[in-house]
C-alpha cells in the first residue's frame, strides 16, 4: 500500500503525540515508509469524528497493520491524547477486523509491553494473552520490560 505525503504527515503527527517517547516505541518516517512498500502492510487514519480526515484536516488516529497467511499483525495503533476515551481505538479495531477478514485472515495478533494502558482496550475486543517475550523492551529508566503477545480469533 503507498502512502501519499499528506498521510503519512497525518500518521506522523499522531505517532508524535501519542507515543511516549521515554518507551521508544514509535516508528520514524523511514520505518513506517519503508513498511508500507512491502505490499502486505495496510494503513488506517481516522479523524476525531471516527471517518476517514478530510483533505485539510487533522487525523486522530492510526492503526499499521501487517498481512500473513491467515493472520494480521497490528503492528501499531495510536489516538492522540486529545482524543483518547471517544471510542476511536475501538471504531480502528473494528476496521482492522472487517479489512483483516477480507484479506483472509482467521485471527489477529499483536504485541506490546507489558504495563501499556491500551491493554484494557485490546482485551474488551476479546485479544488474549498468547505468549511472553521477557526483557524484551526499554523502560524509561533503562530497566528491562517484558512484551505480552495477544491473539484475537476470528468466530465465524
């Protein structure tokens, strides 16, 4: 999937906001380019009223997103600050479902550390626990933090 400059602008703006830099756990441009050539890697941007921005406006939210066969990882999701608590994580799950399903996939996956808020959020979709990468990220005071992989099925 190519990724327009206004986009990936929009995108870029939301990863600044929403990430806290002390985790590292954004993505730079080149990431995030460099993804979206690869063919299997999809993007969402949403505005604060839940569609897609228009031309001129500011996106709130993201989510990036991988395709395997019959799976599809999210690689990230983020909803600026100003916009957290509207259910706009939830309306990007939901299209990350419906396009994940179209493209074949039976379950989504995902990983991220332990102690994120976003968890509450990814277990009300019905993501479970699956697997432990322990030491695997940066603490904020160079400490080592464990990252929780989730699954979520698809039922038919």
């Amino acid at each position: 999937m190519t990724l327009q400059g206004d986009h990936l602008d929009k995108l870029m703006a939301v990863m600044d906001a929403a990430f806290d830099p002390a985790y590292g756990e954004a993505w730079n441009r080149r990431q995030v380019e460099d993804a979206l050539v690869l063919g299997n890697t999809h993007f969402v941007l949403i505005a604060a009223t839940g569609q897609e921005p228009l031309p001129h406006e500011a996106a709130a939210g993201f989510f990036l997103s991988r395709t395997g066969y019959e799976e599809e990882e999210l690689l990230l999701l983020a909803v600026t600050p100003a916009c957290r608590r509207l259910g706009l994580g939830q309306t990007l799950l939901e299209r990350l479902a419906r396009d994940a399903r179209q493209r074949g996939a039976t379950r989504l996956l995902l990983e991220m550390r332990q102690g994120n808020p976003a968890e509450q959020l990814y277990r009300r979709f019905g993501f479970t626990p699956i697997g432990l990468r322990p030491n695997y990220y940066r603490g904020p005071s160079g400490g080592r933090i464990d990252a929780i992989t989730f699954a979520c099925p698809f039922y038919s």
